[in-house]
C-alpha cells in the first residue's frame, strides 16, 4: 500500500514529494532487509559428511567428515555458533 501526501508547496511539481518519499521507503526498506541477509550468511554453518570422507578432514564439501559424530563435534566448537 502506498502513502500519498498531498502537495502543500508551491514549487514542488505534482507527485514530486510523493516521489521522494517513495525513493526514501524503498531505500529504508531494502536497508532493513539486507541486514538479516548479512547476518545469516555471517552465521552459516555448512559441513559435508560422506561414507568416503575422513575425520581427519575439513568438513568442507570437497573433503567431508566421514561420521556425523565428527561433524557433531566440529559444529559444537564452532564458536560462529554462538554469534547467531
């Protein structure tokens, strides 16, 4: 739903306060909206398990966690786990 405010100035053209006030809620709502964004990608956890993986590994998807006890393990000491 959109505001309208009505043009109380002489010099303004028609919808241009209108205009500005739109550019204004548009930018304040994509500001608002980015930052869930950032945070989420800043708080994401991703590690990768498969039966040809190690537990010496990185957990990454190129070289998985062999057991979910290991992923369990590297999840817990995560310390971005506790930033979210």
């Amino acid at each position: 739903m959109a505001a309208v405010l009505p043009n109380t100035s002489g010099n303004t053209p028609a919808g241009g306060l209108n205009a500005a006030f739109a550019a204004i809620c548009t930018a304040l709502v994509l500001a608002a909206g980015a930052q869930p964004a950032i945070a989420a990608q800043r708080c994401q956890l991703e590690y990768w398990v498969a039966t040809d993986g190690s537990d010496a590994a990185t957990g990454d998807k190129t070289h998985p966690f062999r057991s979910l006890a290991r992923a369990r393990d590297e999840v817990r000491a995560d310390d971005r786990r506790t930033q979210c």
